[in-house]
C-alpha cells in the first residue's frame, strides 16, 4: 500500500472504560508503542448518533474508538483504505495516571504487483548472466587462463 499524503488527526474516544472480556484499555493502551499501526473496523454500537469505528490492536484488543471525521467516513463509504497510527499519548484531564491519545489516519492506495510483467524479464536476466559466464569461462580456457 501507498500513502497518499492525506493526514486526518483523530483524538481516541472511550480510553477510560473497560471491554467486554474486562481488560481495562488504559492497560492496552500502556502497552502501545507511537508509531504502532491500528486496526479499524466499523462498529455497530451507535454512539453520539454517528456510527463511531473501533480501534484495535494488531491482536484485536479494542483501545477504543474514533467518531470519523466526516471526510474519512465518506471516504470509508466508497471503500476506500487508510492506514492508522498511535501518534501521541498524552497525561488524560480529570483521570490521574490514565492517558489519552491521537491518531493519524492516512489515506492509503493499493498498487497491484505486477507479477506478469516482471516474470519474464527476470527470467531473461538470469539466462543472459548465465550465457555471459559460459562464455567467459569458454574464453578463459581458449586462452589459457584455465
């Protein structure tokens, strides 16, 4: 995938609260490193009257959740992809020892792999490095250096 430069700053909604296996995501969230790549998936618990997106782990754990910015959720709609990062993590107003964060959501775009096109040149390159050494070693005899 290749980012396509577009950045949306998101702050992480619901860090204080607890899921449903009752692992506090405080603890998950402590476990995070900056720069981490998320995991988003639409959730269908309707908060604030707009459908909000789960944020999770690599491992599925849920750290939260993000009301989409209304240009992300329209680019959500028509499929397509962003990749999202922990960007900050920062002392959480009016919890002591708990901590907020940011995220960077980019808009990202899937370049296909070419495999047709570069299949037969690579094999051509290694025929013709072959050859070349056949003919170097044949050159080499000829002359004596063998």
């Amino acid at each position: 995938m290749v980012g396509l430069g577009r950045h949306h700053s998101v702050e992480l909604r619901g860090v204080t609260e607890q899921n449903a296996d009752g692992v506090h995501r405080q603890k998950i969230l402590r476990a995070c490193t900056i720069g981490e790549e998320l995991k988003l998936e639409v959730s269908r618990d309707n908060r604030d009257g707009a459908e909000p997106l789960r944020i999770l782990r690599k491992s599925g754990e849920q750290v939260g959740f993000v009301s989409p910015h209304p240009d992300v959720a329209e680019k959500l709609g028509q499929g397509h992809k962003f990749r999202v990062k922990l960007a900050k993590v920062y002392p959480y107003r009016g919890h002591e020892g708990a901590h907020g964060a940011v995220l960077d959501f980019e808009e990202v775009h899937e370049v296909p792999i070419a495999a047709q096109k570069s299949g037969p040149t690579i094999i051509w390159i290694v025929l013709i490095g072959i050859v070349t050494l056949l003919l170097a070693a044949a050159a080499a005899k000829l002359l004596g250096y063998l």
